[in-house]
C-alpha cells in the first residue's frame, strides 16, 4: 500500500493544488470581489498560495525518499523522487498565467 502512495501522492497533491488554486483565483473574478480593492491583493495571494505549493511539493519529495515511507526499493523511491519534480514543474507552468497575466478580463 505505500508503494502506491509513493506514486500518487506527488501528483495527487499537484492536481489538488491545481484545483485549489484556479478555484481561488475564479472566486476572485468573481463579481462580488471585482470591486474595491480585491484586485490590489488578488495576485500577491496567488503567488503565496503557488509558493506555499511549491514548498510543500518538495518536502513532500524529501519525505519520499526516506525508508520511512517508500519501501526499501531503490527504483520505486527514483520514480516517487521524478514524479515529485514533474509536479513541482508543472506547479511552476501552471502559477506563470497567474503571474505574468493581468487577472479578471
């Protein structure tokens, strides 16, 4: 059982961040947070979201790779280990729009 959880769990928490992150930022644009100052804070409050992402991401890929968690099986502990980077690269690809584009049109 926690050979699968090895495997799953980076992405798992990849696609709940995902989830959470465009669920936050469509409660943004949403019409009741347009006005007023909402717009100010909108994306300072995605990115700290995106960051704390990242860091949980790669503690989650340290954890992995302990005996602890992942069985004693070297190549199960790579793939937990490669599958832990892809998530936090696709975290990164996936916090550009937010960044780098203006919210809410």
């Amino acid at each position: 059982m926690r050979a699968v959880l090895c495997l799953s769990l980076p992405l798992t928490l990849w696609l709940a961040g995902f989830s959470g992150l465009y669920a936050l930022h469509g409660l943004f644009c949403s019409s009741r947070w347009v006005e007023g100052s909402a717009l100010l804070w909108q994306r300072p409050v995605l990115i700290g979201v995106g960051v704390l992402l990242i860091g949980a991401q790669l503690i989650l890929a340290v954890a992995l790779q302990s005996e602890r968690w992942c069985p004693e099986d070297r190549t199960l502990r790579r793939v937990s280990l490669l599958l832990s980077l892809a998530a936090v690269g696709s975290t990164v690809w996936i916090l550009l729009p937010l960044v780098l584009v203006t919210g809410c049109r």
